[in-house]
C-alpha cells in the first residue's frame, strides 16, 4: 500500500492535475477573503503579506509540480508544499500576535488542510496522514502563544484541538482518498491479472489455427512435402539439391530472425500491415525483451497511438544499450494532424509511471520521444 | 502488469474513493468535537461537555453504520439522528454568555460531519445531493436550535466552506471523467496487445526451432549429396522424423482439442504421403490419421498400431485387455493415456517396455495428462534419435498425490549444459510443459551409460 495514486493508476493522477491548481487558486483566495475578515486584528501588515505570498508559493509549488510533464510528484514535493503552508500559517500568526481575538477566522490550518487535500492523487496515504499530524503540532504550539488574547474562555486544549480540526479533517480525506483509490486499483489489478491469464492460456490453445499465415506455417508447408517427395523419389535432382540448400537456408534465416527479433517487430510488422503506418523498429540487442510488462504496455500504447494514420507518417524505434539500461528513442514524422503536446505528455507521464525515465520535444518536423530504462 | 483503472470502473472506483475521504474527514471532525466536550469537561469543569461528547459519539456510530453499509434506508436514518443531535448540540452550545452566533467553530464540526454522511449510489450527482440535504439538515437544525434556546442566527461558514470544498472535488470528478483519457490513451488494450504479441512471438521461435532441428540436418543432407540416387540411410531418417512431426500438430506444444486446424494438417500429412512407394504411404497415412482424430483408425493405421502394440511389451495385462494396445481402448473411451507417447515411439521405431500401470494417468485432469503425454514422447524421440539404442523403459507410479513417469534408457547418455541452445527439445518441449503443470523434470545422464528422466506432475489439474 506504499503506493501514489499516480503509480498505480498514471491517467487518474493526469486527469486530477488541474485540482491542484483549483486547490492553490482557493486557498490563496480563502487567504485573502480571511486577512479581510481580520484585518483589524493585524498589527503587522509585513507578516500579513508575507503569509499571503507564501500561501501562493504553496499552491504554486504543488501546481507546478503536480503538471503531467514533471511526473512522478515526489514526496520532497509535498513536504516543500507542506512547509510553505506552515510557514504562511506562522507568518499569519506573526501579523495578528498580541490582538488575535478568535482562531476561528485565522486561514493557516484551512490552507494547509486544503493544500494536502489537492495533492493526494500523487502522495501515498501514510505521507499525507503525516503531514496532516506534523502540520497540526505546529499549529498547535502557535495556539498556546495565541491563547493569552483570545476572547474565548474555554482550556487550551481545547483551543487547540478546534483550531487544528481543519487539518486533521482535511488531511484525513486526503489520506483517506489516497488510501481507497489504491485498494479499488489494486483490487482491480489483480482481476485483471487473472483474466489476463486466462486470455494467454486460451490465446496458446487456439494459436495454431490462427497462425496459418505466419512464417513458419508457410515454411513448414514447403519443407515437410519437399522432404516426403525426396523420400520416396528414386534419384535426387541437382534442383531438387539446389532446392534443399535453398530450403536449408531459408530455415536458418527464419530462426536466426526469429532468435533476433522481439514482440516489438511483430507490433510493427502489425502496425505496416493494419495501418499503412512505416514503423520501424531498430533493436540489435533484442533490449525489447528487457522491458518490464507495464514498461511493454507503456510502449505498446504509444507506438501504437503514434502510428495512427494521420498522426505520422512514419515512426521509428531505435534502442541503443548503455551500460544499466539503454534508451529508446522514438520519432515520428507528424502527418496531417500531427500529434498534439498535451496528449504527448500523457503517454510520457505514464512512461515515467513504469520507471522509464522518459523526455519528449517535439518540432514542426518531427516529434522525439526518448525513454530511459534501467536494468534491475 | 496492467497499468491503472479501466474507463468503465473509474467511475465507480473514484465515488467509493472520494466517499471514504469523506468519511475520514467526518470521522476526524466527529473526534475532536467528541474530545473537546471531554475536555470542556474534565479541564474546563463544564459538565455539559459530557452530554456534547456522547452526542458526537452517536453521531459517530450513525456515520460508521452508512459508511458499512452504504443503504438508502440508513442514510435518510444517519442524516435524521444527525439533525436531531446537531438540534441538541445547538441548544448545548448557544446557551447565553458562550458564543455571540451560531458561526462557531464548535457547530462546525459535527455539521461538516452531516453534510459528508454521503450514502447510497455511486456518482458526482448522487453524492451532491445527498451532501446538500446533509447540509440544509444540519443548517435548518441550527436555525431551530437557536429559536429552541434563544441566541443570534448566522450562517456557519466552516460548514459552507466544507461543502463548497465537496461540490468542487465531486464536479471536478464529475467533469474530468468526460475528457475520455482512459480510452484514449489504450492502455489496456495496448497491455492485451504485448502479451499476445509476446506469446505469438515464443511460439513462432519454437515452431520454427523444431522444424529447424527435425528437417534441417536433412536439407544438408540432400543439398551435399547432389544428384543421384537416394541413399537408404537418409531415406530411413526422413521418414522417421516426418513420421514425427508429419501430421502431428508438430507446430505447437499445446496440443489443444482437433478442430479448426486438422483439415490443413490432413491436407498436409496426405500430400506428405501422397507418394508411389506402398511403405511409407502406410507410414504417413497413419499418422496423418492418428493426429487428426486418434478414434478414427483407418485400415493401414490399424493394422500399424497393432505391430505397434505388439512391440509395445507391456507386462501389465491390465493396461491391454483384449490383446488390443492399451492407447486404443483409451482412445476409444476418451480417457487420458500416453497414446502420444506409445506412438512416437512406434514411429521412431522404439521399443518401450512398460512397467506400473498406464491407468494412473486417469488421475490427472486432461490438460496436464496431455502435457505428460506429449513430454513423455518428446523424451522417447530423443531416446530414439541421440541415445543409439532401440529400446526404452517407461516406468509409471502413483504416490504423495503426483503421477510420476520415469523414462529411462541405456544409450549414449549426454551432458545436459553441453547440448547446444538450438536443440530445445528438452529445455522447451519437456520441461516448459511439465513446469506449466507444475511439475518437475529431473534428468540423470553419464556419458556411456544411459539416461534416466523423471517427469513429476501433480494429481488432478485442468
């Protein structure tokens, strides 16, 4: 359950990027509205503007960071959000301490609270429950200094459980979200993994009576009745000789291909044939067969998005091995609807969710893709 | 192994994520009220902090009924206990001389609760709903609650604030969903895809590996010879290995049911044979015509079983009760027996002696009986093409749940890391099978001495 959202499920975590931003816009206005609210309480406007930017710097951080394109969203990202949050609720501290009348329309906790809610798609549950609990005890040593001017006649401990419930609530439902959206994937991972054996067992029954084009069918249907007719012939022909070598050699060729080549050329030997798509692929170390099996899908929807008519005209693959991995460069030359960037960044965010590190530019000449991958 | 939710469960999944946050949410904000009465209570010595913490406790079991059990009947219960509590706390908290209106923070909290109580359904607009009348519940509850015990009305603005925070989050869902990402992107397809892709690949490069090491060697063969007549020594060796693979589903290991594909391996099998010399016409016919359907014999492959069953000595009479073979009577009732094995031998010209029953095969389901089948005759084959002698020994047993077949012969015997990568016989055609059964091959061999395999597989299976 050590898992993001955005690891176990990369286009959920791309579709909820722009609540992030909703996230940062809210809380800086909730700040504003509520220095509003208090202005007469402040006595020092300096600290008042301060907390303000640093709110904004919050939500900015975490918007940034969350973009599909700086994918994945570290845990050092939430904690520089989680830092900027605190520190705006010190500084709003700092403006109203010594009049601060009522907690209740201080924003620090809310912000925070609201900020850990938006990132929760992209940290797990246990880092948001933690950031949730370390937030509230610093809001927690503030309100012991603030207690001193409140009007409220009520224990400390109390104050302070009031006044840190945003936090916990709202980190609560963050942590809460993370946590169940990784149990339904998971939970569906794994039907998914046993339908998907089910498929391979079926597809390796019914193989044969679907593979009666391939290159072993038709080679075997020259081989087998070459060799019964020289059984049962009298005499060997020198064509019959020549015809042998040929054969021979044709049946090396086949098993040295098939030996060198991976499931990416027959993806694109696919996608020539189906698509009219040239798609080449350029792999002399067979490095496909390295890829993982999501590092495969990752690939697969790729290419096959790619090499969609209209979109390219032409795509290559080209691996080349480094010394922990190598890197796969794809191009495409765009066609009439060249492959926009925003759609680009969504395969790229996914590349990067199954551990290929994985960069893409893209110029009115051709679109590069270039994934990195590492061998464990 | 596949990546993410698929477009049709994203839905639901997200609602039931987005509920249980709420609840989370609920459940801190029910806790620190149920912690302030008690502090109220103990510290501040207010004993009506007791009577706040047990209503916020009751609230907090109505809420973990709904979230157990996300019924209509218990939400409209959860959201009607909600508002009589949220009545009671507002007469608790508004006594006169605490706060000047009901905008507190101590209302707040068990009013964000109400209004996360969610519920029934799945979806943006369900939840929406249901949050709406959570919070018009628990404002008109204020409102009667102040009227009840005299006080200052106003709007609680946490609470607006909580619900404005959920309309957000449940419309975003809501609309974000529509964009069709998921589709788009084909993940899932494109993960269908590399498997199958992956599968066909693998078989490709042993079918083409098993026809390289069956005919190859013969090519050569006829290609160094040149013109002339046929030598008989390579005449003998095409026709056994065509009895072989000729007619047999010789591509695939997975000797799935016969049906699509056997006209084409008939075709196959009778242009082989559709040959002038009587011998091998026999030889290929029959085989054609055991790998098609082993129930239908024709005259020749009869009568070619029947020398076969005769070489076949089998010292359990059981295993032949009628002086026919023991593959024939189990052909005919459809069980699972070794006929794969018995006839690669017959046609690899091997003579098998059989100890310990055939029967035992019948424990196994048909799947992996027909996997031991085919592996045991991929064992017998190589008896017959690399051990240099014409007689094997097949020694069959039942115990500790698994179905043992040991084959054993007295040839050549060979290095098991000297055979070259190309010859996939045993790394592919036996233990690949056996393995995906899950079973086990372990292989003796000394140089001079012979070779001894035991193929392992437990009882039942597909």
């Amino acid at each position: 359950m050590r898992l993001t959202q955005q690891e176990a499920d990369p286009i959920g975590a791309i579709t909820a990027a722009p609540i992030v931003v909703i996230g940062a816009v809210l809380s800086l206005g909730t700040s504003l509205a509520l220095t509003w609210v208090h202005r007469s309480e402040i006595v020092a406007p300096v600290a008042a503007v301060a907390a303000i930017v640093l709110v904004a710097a919050a939500g900015a951080v975490a918007a940034v960071s969350a973009a599909p394109s700086r994918a994945p969203f570290t845990a050092e990202r939430l904690w520089l959000v989680v830092t900027l949050a605190v520190g705006a609720a010190i500084a709003e501290y700092m403006s109203t301490v010594g009049s601060n009348q009522y907690l209740y329309d201080d924003y620090g906790p809310v912000v925070i609270g609201m900020l850990i809610l938006s990132v929760a798609p992209f940290c797990t549950w246990l880092s948001l429950a933690l950031a949730g609990v370390l937030a509230s005890i610093v809001l927690s040593i503030l309100v012991v200094g603030a207690s001193a001017y409140v009007v409220a006649d009520a224990p400390v401990a109390a104050l302070i459980a009031v006044n840190a419930a945003p936090v916990v609530a709202l980190s609560a439902a963050a942590a809460g979200y993370a946590y169940a959206i990784i149990a339904e994937t998971l939970a569906w991972q794994r039907e998914a993994n046993r339908a998907a054996l089910q498929r391979d067992s079926e597809l390796r029954a019914g193989i044969a009576r679907s593979v009666q084009q391939s290159r072993v069918s038709v080679l075997g249907r020259e081989v087998l009745p070459f060799l019964a007719g020289v059984m049962t012939a009298e005499r060997i022909s020198v064509a019959d000789a020549d015809r042998a070598r040929e054969l021979a050699e044709e049946l090396r060729r086949a098993l040295r291909a098939g030996i060198e080549s991976t499931w990416l050329d027959d993806l694109a030997a696919n996608l020539r044939v189906s698509r009219g798509v040239e798609t080449l692929v350029d792999d002399p170390t067979g490095a496909a067969d390295v890829l993982g099996d999501d590092q495969r899908s990752a690939l697969t929807a790729l290419i096959t998005w790619l090499a969609d008519t209209g979109r390219s005209e032409r795509v290559s693959v080209a691996f080349s091995p480094e010394p922990e991995g190598g890197l796969i460069r794809i191009v495409a030359d765009p066609a009439a609807r060249p492959p926009a960037k925003r759609e680009l960044d969504r395969f790229v965010a996914v590349a990067r969710a199954v551990a290929l590190g994985a960069e893409s530019v893209s110029t009115r000449e051709n679109v590069t893709v270039e994934l990195r991958y590492v061998i464990e | 192994m596949s990546l993410g939710l698929p477009g049709h469960l994203a839905r639901d999944s997200l609602s039931r994520a987005l509920a249980f946050a709420g609840h989370c949410a609920a459940f801190a904000c029910l806790a620190v009220s149920i912690s302030v009465g008690v502090i109220v209570a103990t510290v501040g010595g207010t004993p009506g902090g007791w009577a706040g913490a047990a209503l916020a406790a009751i609230m907090a079991l109505a809420l973990a009924a709904v979230a157990r059990f996300p019924t209509v009947t218990l939400t409209v219960l959860a959201l009607v206990i909600g508002t009589g509590i949220m009545i009671a706390l507002t007469v608790l908290i508004m006594r006169p001389g605490g706060f000047a209106t009901t905008n507190n923070a101590l209302l707040a909290m068990p009013r964000i609760a109400l209004l996360l109580v969610g519920g029934a359904g799945s979806g943006s607009l369900i939840a929406i709903v249901w949050a709406s009348l959570g919070y018009a519940l628990g404002e008109a509850a204020m409102f009667l609650g102040v009227a009840l015990v005299g006080g200052v009305y106003a709007p609680n603005m946490a609470a607006a604030a909580a619900f404005g925070i959920l309309i957000v989050v449940r419309v975003f869902d809501g609309v974000s969903r529509r964009s069709d990402a998921r589709q788009e992107t084909g993940l899932h397809r494109a993960s269908q895809q590399t498997r199958e892709l992956a599968i066909r690949h693998d078989y490709e490069l042993r079918a083409t590996a098993r026809l390289h090491d069956t005919a190859l060697s013969h090519l050569i063969a006829i290609a160094s010879a040149g013109s002339g007549v046929v030598d008989e020594r390579l005449r003998a060796g095409i026709r056994q290995d065509l009895g072989l693979i000729v007619g047999r589903d010789w591509a695939i290991d997975h000797a799935g049911p016969t049906t699509a594909g056997s006209p084409q391996r008939a075709s196959t099998g009778a242009r082989a044979g559709g040959s002038d010399v009587a011998p091998a016409t026999a030889s290929a016919a029959g085989t054609g015509a055991g790998a098609v359907d082993d129930t239908v014999a024709t005259t020749g492959g009869r009568s070619r079983r029947r020398a076969a069953a005769r070489r076949t000595s089998a010292p359990s009479s059981s295993a032949r009760p009628d002086g026919g073979s023991a593959r024939e009577v189990a052909a005919a009732d459809g069980e699972p027996s070794l006929v794969q094995a018995f006839t690669a031998a017959e046609h690899a010209g091997l003579t098998v002696r059989v100890t310990g029953d055939v029967g035992v095969m019948r424990v196994l389901g048909p799947a992996r009986a027909e996997a031991l089948d085919a592996a045991v005759a991929q064992c017998l084959i190589n008896v017959a093409r690399h051990a240099g002698v014409a007689e094997a020994e097949l020694a069959l047993g039942l115990g500790g749940g698994e179905v043992t077949v040991a084959v054993m012969d007295s040839g050549v015997g060979f290095d098991e890391s000297a055979v070259p990568d190309d010859r996939i016989g045993l790394r592919t055609s036996i233990r690949a099978r056996i393995e995906q059964q899950e079973g086990t091959v372990r292989l003796w061999s000394t140089k001079g001495i012979g070779t001894t395999i035991v193929l392992t597989v437990p009882e039942g299976g597909a």
